[in-house]
C-alpha cells in the first residue's frame, strides 16, 4: 500500500460522464483520494455523502477530491446524480489505479475470505507527496477525519 512520503502514482482514469482525469493534472492543490469498495452500497453511500455535505470545508481548507471503485462509469454515473456530489468518481473496472495505490487485498467478512477494495483515503501535499494514509475510515465522519 502507498505510504506516507511516497509520490502520487501515475494514473488516468475515466469519470461519471466518461472523461479522462489525469493525475499530472490534480498536482498544485491538496488532494484527497478516496477508495471505496462499491457505488450505492450502504457504507460507501454514508462515506461518499459525508464528503459531500463537508464539501465546502474541505475546500476551505485547499482540499480538491476523487472518489475511485471499480464499478462502471454507468454505475458511478448513477451513484454521482442520485447524490448530486460536488467532486468526481472514477471507474476502475481493470483495477490500475486500485493497484497502484495497493488497496486490493485480502478481506474477510463472516469468516468469508475474498479479494477487494480495501476503504482507504489518501492525502498529497501540493506536490504530490503523500502527507497522510487514513486506514480505519469512519464513514460517518470521512471529513473529520481528513480535516
């Protein structure tokens, strides 16, 4: 997984309405990163409308922010307007940028052993360089937590 100190990886991705995002491009203002395993699932949805709602402290505070799964852009695009979120979702579907940020691991639920996306948000100084790694997010209170 990407540590404190390591630099942005390289990565483009495709939004909810199917554009390309550059992560060259999201250097020059703090970033956070946040994976998260499934659009529309209960957890994930509480998670992603915390940002939401503390959008414009977060932005306060020079934040921009990306939300990235591997579900379809069909499938973030639903998720983005049924919740109206003031910041974009990327679609991973391959998994690149999951990989690259090494938040597909081993997870266990009810004694189930599977692979998936573990919910991690990442933050980057101005530079690019990662300032902080939030493993143990708290979905009810992700902009807290960042802020």
């Amino acid at each position: 997984m990407l540590k404190v100190g390591d630099k942005l990886p390289q990565f483009e991705g495709t939004n909810q309405d199917g554009e390309t995002i550059n992560s060259e491009k999201l250097i020059g203002k703090k970033l956070v990163i946040f994976f998260y395993p499934q659009a529309n699932t209960p957890t994930c949805t509480v998670e992603a409308c915390n940002l939401s709602d503390n959008y414009s402290q977060l932005e306060k505070a020079g934040f921009q922010l990306l939300g990235i799964s591997g579900d379809s852009v069909k499938k973030q695009k639903n998720f983005h307007s049924k919740f109206a979120f003031p910041y974009d979702l990327i679609a991973d579907e391959n998994r690149d940028v999951i990989e690259k940020f090494g938040v597909w691991q081993e997870k266990k639920t009810f004694g189930k052993t599977y692979m998936g996306i573990v919910r991690t948000t990442f933050i980057f100084d101005e530079k690019g360089i990662c300032t902080r790694v939030i493993e143990k997010v708290t979905s009810k209170t992700a902009a807290a937590q960042i802020l």
